[in-house]
C-alpha cells in the first residue's frame, strides 16, 4: 500500500518523476527490464530508501555486493495517475531540469590519502540536486582540511574559518557572496548563537534571514554547507542533526608522508625529492600538513629545511619538544 503523502516533499516528488521518465524511456526503447540504480535518477540512498520503505512506492528489484537497482511497486499508471492529480490539485509546475553538475578539475582528490568511501559521498552530494551538508570530526592529521581545501576549487565555493565569522558575521558573508559551497574549518569554534542560528535556517530551508536597521527581509540561498571541526562538543544538537557525520581518524606516519609530499608537490610547486624531505622532517617532529605547508613556503633547500626546523623546535610549547 503506497502512502502518498511524499508528493507533498518536492525532493521526493522530484525523485519518482525522474524514475518514472527513466522507466518509460526504457519501455519505449523496447527493454526488457523496468529497474533502476540511483545515479539513474539523480537520487540519494538515503531518500530512495524512505521512498522504499516508508511510503512504499519503490521496491528493491535486485542487490549485490556492488549494485543495488529499484523498480517502481506499483503499476506505473497508477503513479503518473496521483502524480497528475496532486499537480492539478496543488498547482505544482512541471518537473524542472536537474541543474547541471559542473564537472571535478581532472587532479580533484589527487592530494586525499584513502577515504574512498567518504569521496563517493561526497561527489555524490555535489551532483544532489538538493543540498547534502557534511561534517568531518576528527583530530589534525586526518585529512579535514586537505577535503575542504579541494570543495574550495569549485566554483561557487567560500572558505570561512571560526575566526572569519566571529569578525564578519556567518550572515553577511552569505548573504554577500551567496556560496553554492560554503565551507566551514573549525566549526567547533563557532559559539555566537547569531552565527549558530542563521547556519541553522540556511541547511533546514535554504533561508537567510536579515533583520538590522529596521529592515527585515528574507533572502533565499541555495547552499550546500561542507564542514571539519576537531570535536562536535560544544555543537547543538539541532545542528549536528542537518549534518551527514564522518568521524575521521589520524593518519599513521607512512600515509601522512605520502599525503604531505602529494599537497606539497601537486599543490605547491615543490620538487619531489625536497618534498619527501619535509614531510619526513615533519612527521618526526609531530607536525601536521600545514605545519609541512608553511615550511615549503618557507625553505627552498635541505639546507633550509634543517635550518628553519631547529628554529621551530626551539621556540615549540616545553610539552611538545
């Protein structure tokens, strides 16, 4: 028995238009087989899924270790039958064209060490037709930030840190730049509940809304929000829930070379062989990317490297010598 209530949720109405277009496509094409997999229907796994089992118009047509395909429950007359009559009922448009998904540079993930699993969500989330939010949690060394720094490649992208919304504002900067990305590093950082809040309205409804002044309007934003933070202590439960959540764990020394030396050749113009040099002089000294990152900025030969490290340690926190 189908619950049709899920018309009323545009992503999901959105989702059984397109399998419906894809199996009459199929149909008309004389196939034989009437299923589906979601990149066939621009759709997520977690929404097919209420789809399948809390309204129960799809079904699941066949899965594998590898595959998973869906076909519709019910005849599909009966579906373009409701679909008409809540359109007709509710004034609904006609089903819009996915917007385009840009295409990845050809290097994009080149510089991220393993996380396969966690880049297909990602890439998966970039081509949503809605907006799919998610939060790396983790210590440094994992990795957080080198993802982020690659989402800020594309266009349409905004980097912001805790720093640069406590002094601007979380508000402003979206309201001014209007990021189809908007990521956020260190987001256990962020405390101003004015911050906190509009972050809240922009991942729950795609608004943003602007009181000062005597002026009060609403502004509509489009953006999918890309976060790391250290800790998700501190953060409201409320906000957490608009997350899709990857706890993330440090890299062991062998992987963070590897890593440091792809950042520092593929990112920042340093030849190999000084590369591995640094990354290997930083790792032992309990450094971090970035610690590698200002390095190379920094020292042009071995000689430099050796140089500036011992300067480093000299002036490091007495615990960390």
């Amino acid at each position: 028995m189908v619950d049709w209530s899920f018309l009323k949720d545009p992503k999901l109405r959105g989702i059984v238009e397109r399998a419906l277009s894809h199996v009459k496509k199929l149909k008309a094409e004389g196939k034989s087989w009437e299923d589906f997999e979601l990149h066939e229907v621009k759709a997520q796994w977690w929404d097919v899924r209420k789809l399948v089992y809390e309204y129960g118009v799809f079904e699941v047509a066949y899965k594998s270790s590898s595959h998973t395909f869906y076909k519709f429950a019910v005849p599909l007359e009966e579906v373009e039958r409701a679909l008409a009559e809540y359109k007709l009922l509710e004034g609904v448009p006609e089903l819009e064209e996915v917007e385009k998904f840009e295409e990845l540079p050809p290097d994009f993930w080149d510089v991220i060490e393993g996380y396969d699993d966690v880049k297909e969500v990602f890439l998966a989330s970039l081509k949503a037709r809605e907006p799919v939010h998610i939060l790396l949690v983790g210590p440094p060394s994992t990795g957080k930030t080198l993802i982020l720094a690659e989402i800020e490649r594309l266009k349409g992208s905004v980097f912001i840190t805790a720093g640069t919304a406590t002094k601007v504002g979380i508000r402003d900067i979206i309201v001014e730049r209007r990021p189809r990305y908007l990521i956020i590093d260190e987001l256990d950082k962020i405390t101003d509940p004015k911050d906190l809040s509009v972050l809240l309205t922009l991942m729950e409804s795609g608004r943003v809304i602007v009181a000062k002044h005597k002026e009060h309007r609403e502004e509509r934003v489009k953006a999918w929000v890309f976060a790391a933070a250290n800790t998700t202590r501190g953060l409201p439960p409320e906000l957490l829930d608009r997350f899709q959540i990857f706890h993330l764990r440090p890299y062991d020394g062998e992987t963070l070379i590897r890593v440091v030396v792809k950042c520092l050749t593929k990112r920042e113009g340093v030849q190999e062989e000084l590369a591995r040099y640094i990354a290997e002089r930083v790792v032992a000294m309990g450094g971090t990317v970035r610690d590698a990152i200002r390095l190379a900025r920094l020292a042009a030969t071995k000689e430099d490297v050796d140089r500036f490290v011992a300067i480093l340690r000299k002036y490091r926190h007495p615990l960390l010598q």
